[in-house]
C-alpha cells in the first residue's frame, strides 16, 4: 500500500516537473531601455545684472538618526527608540548669497529728467544663492557598530536640506538694504561721467519689501533652469 | 447500569465539558488576537530630516559686479576604485554657474566722461566674476558601490571645477560676454538720452 502511495507521490511529481521545464517559452520582453543619466546641459544666456551684494554664509548641518518603531497597539499609541545603535553627522556648508539688479530691462521709463535733474527708479532686486562649498575636511561622522555608513545619496540629501534651510534664513540677513545702497553707489558715478552732477542724481527703488516678498525673489536653481 | 458505567459516563461529560471551554478559550483567544492585530500597527521609522541648526553671516560686502553672460553647467564626474572581486565606483553630478562681466572696481577713475557732445566708456576686460562657481549643496548622487570618504569627494569637486572652468570658460564666451557688455551699455546711455557714445575696452 505504501508502495504504492510513493508510487503515485513520484509520478505526480514528475509531471509536475515535466510540466514546469516545458512551459512554453514567451520571447523574453526586453526592457525599455531608460537613459539613467540625467541630460547634462550647458546653458549660455545672455544677461546684464548688476550684483551689488554679498554675503557669505556658514551652517553646520546636523542629522541625528536612530530607528524607532511606532504604531498603536491596544489604541494606544507608541514609539520606541529601538536600541539598534544610532547615526549622528554634522556636515560644515558654506554659501555664498549675492543680490542683483536686472537691468537687462532698463529703459527710458526707468528714467525722469526735469531740467538738470535725473530721478532713475532700478528694477526690484533679485537675491540668487550663487556658490556653495561642502568643507569635507571637517565633516564628523558617528556611526554605531550595528548601522551601516552614511551613504552618498543620504549624505547630498542632508546638504540639499541644509542648502535649502540657508535660502529660507535670507529675507532676515537684510541683503536687499545692502543690494539697494550698494547700486546706488555703483551707479551714481555713472551719472556723474555723464555730466550730472551728484547732488541732481536720484537713484529710487519701487518699494520697500517685506520679508514675503523678499522670499518671493530670491532666484532658485529650478528658475535658473527654466530660463 | 452498574456504579462503574455511571463513573464512565460522568467522566465522559466532564472530559467534553473540558474540551468545551478549551475551545471556547482557544476561539476568544484568536478572535482577540485577530481583533488587537486589525487595531494595531507597528512601523519601523528612520527620520531623515536634519536638525534645525543657525545660519551665521561670517561676511557682507558691496560689490560692483556686472555680468553679461553666465553659464550653467552640469559635470558628470566619476571615479573608479579596482578591486579583487569587483570594482568600487562613485559617480556624482556637480552643478556650477560661471558669470562673466566686469568689476565696477576695476574701472579707472574716468571709465566714463562727456567729451563734446559724446560719451566716452572704457570698460574693464571681461572676466570670471566669482572663482566659487559650484553650488556643490545641489550635487546628485548618482552611483556609488563600495566605501568612499570625505577625501574622494573632495577630490571630484576640484575635477568639476576644473571642468566647469574648460568647458565655460572659453574664448568664445569671453567674446559673447563683451559684445553683450557693448549691446547693454548702448542700451542704457541710449535709454539715458544719449546718442552720441563710444565704447572701448580697457586691454
């Protein structure tokens, strides 16, 4: 009886093995051939800013990681440090922030001239993040015995949150006061070779901005990159 | 029935009474069990964001710097380790933008002056305005198998740079940057009212 059981047992399993190596064989779909690295551009673009101001800037990023389980059990919620050994890094950045006047823009509506005097009204500032430099040198890292290393791709991600965390901080460095003063002074000289003379020289801006506004004009890469 | 078959049965109904409420137990139990499982819910969370940390001004000056042409570039660059088994590789995409113009600093105490009834400018040569062109805050990662330091990564930021600097700074450009320079300078002393101007480059 046994035998006979381990008989069927067999032949059950060599047709399904029969099976399984005949199954027909589906011309293998290739894959869609993506290109994986990002289209590399040089873009030339004609211009005439005036940058009037800079200002240099340091931050030391700090990320602190450790895995911790959360959830609700019993509805009530939880969340642990698990005590797998944690991750720290502090990544020293510094940047350099410039404003500038567009005046590719500039025309004779810019311009006011009653008698000898001239009243020039520059287009708004535009604040651009224009270099940044990652201090390898002094970068601390601590890694427990359990984890693994701080990777590249985690490690850009903490620079371009600290990149990004230094944009948010520049409507309060009041660059746009120094930008304004700073065209004037590079401007009324200008005037002046002209034939002006200083005291009959205005040089104005639209407004005052708030910090709102001043957020709204600081140039970002993607900008950049659309024009 | 004799004394012994009573005992019997007795024991029979006890043994099923037993099995009853094992069941019974075994079934709240699961039940509870299925029920505290649906409520629950554990995850395990790694916080990937940085910590807010203070931005410090460490310097502000006013510059005079007027650009006509600025470069945007992106440089692929890698670096390859041979190994036993295999090889490590760590591929990064830098991305820079070079301006070129004039320092305003640069201009001689007359770089601008009526003569007559024309204007005379004499415009500073046409350079790299800031040698810190790379925002390496923005660099990608791309690839990177095996171990790299801090030491690899700084030596591919000077590679960028030295590539950015080949590939955008070329005499070609230079000469864009300064034909634009006369173009916009035109433009003003003409938005100004000024017809009569010559331009000339101080060499």
């Amino acid at each position: 009886m046994m035998n006979r059981l381990y008989f069927n047992f067999l032949i059950v399993f060599a047709a399904l093995a029969v099976a399984g190596c005949s199954r027909k064989q589906t011309p293998r779909q290739q894959p869609e051939s993506v290109d994986t690295i990002p289209m590399l551009v040089m873009q030339v673009q004609k211009c005439s800013r005036l940058y009037t101001a800079e200002y240099k800037m340091h931050k030391i990023i700090t990320h602190d990681d450790e895995i911790r389980m959360k959830g609700k059990f019993l509805n009530q919620d939880y969340d642990v440090a698990l005590p797998m050994g944690s991750r720290k890094i502090a990544i020293p950045i510094d940047a350099t922030v410039k404003a500038y006047i567009d005046l590719s823009s500039f025309s004779e509506k810019n311009v006011r001239r009653v008698g000898d005097k001239i009243d020039v009204t520059l287009p708004d500032p535009r604040i651009e993040m224009t270099s940044s430099r990652i201090n390898h040198g002094e970068i601390r890292k601590y890694v427990a015995l359990t984890r693994q290393n701080f990777s590249d791709k985690e490690m850009a991600g903490y620079e371009q949150q600290g990149r990004q965390a230094i944009i948010n901080d520049i409507p309060q460095t009041g660059i746009m006061e120094m930008a304004k003063e700073s065209a004037a002074r590079v401007m009324v000289p200008f005037f002046v070779g002209m034939g002006f003379n200083e005291k009959d020289i205005t040089i104005s801006f639209r407004k005052d901005f708030s910090d709102n506004e001043i957020k709204k004009m600081i140039v970002t890469a993607s900008d950049a990159e659309r024009k | 029935m004799d004394k012994t078959g009573k005992n019997k049965i007795t024991l029979t109904k006890l043994n099923i009474m037993l099995w009853a409420v094992a069941v019974i137990a075994v079934v709240v139990l699961v039940f509870g069990f299925c029920h505290t499982a649906k409520t629950s819910s554990a995850r395990l969370e790694v916080d990937d964001r940085i910590d807010v940390t203070p931005t410090i001004i460490t310097s502000m000056k006013q510059i005079g710097e007027w650009e006509f042409l600025s470069v945007n570039d992106e440089e692929l660059v890698d670096t390859i380790k041979r190994g036993f088994l295999r090889d490590d590789k760590l591929v990064r995409i830098y991305y820079g933008k070079l301006s070129l113009g004039i320092n305003m600093h640069d201009v001689s105490p007359r770089w601008i002056r009526q003569q007559g009834d024309s204007v005379l400018v004499a415009l500073p040569k046409i350079e790299l305005l800031d040698k810190d062109f790379i925002d390496e805050a923005r660099t990608k990662a791309f690839i990177e198998t095996g171990s790299w330091t801090d030491a690899d990564r700084d030596s591919l930021y000077h590679r960028a740079y030295a590539k950015m600097l080949t590939r955008c700074l070329t005499e070609e450009n230079i000469k864009t940057a300064r034909e634009n320079a006369s173009l916009q300078f035109g433009k003003m002393l003409k938005a100004l009212g000024i017809e009569k101007f010559a331009i000339s480059w101080q060499e």
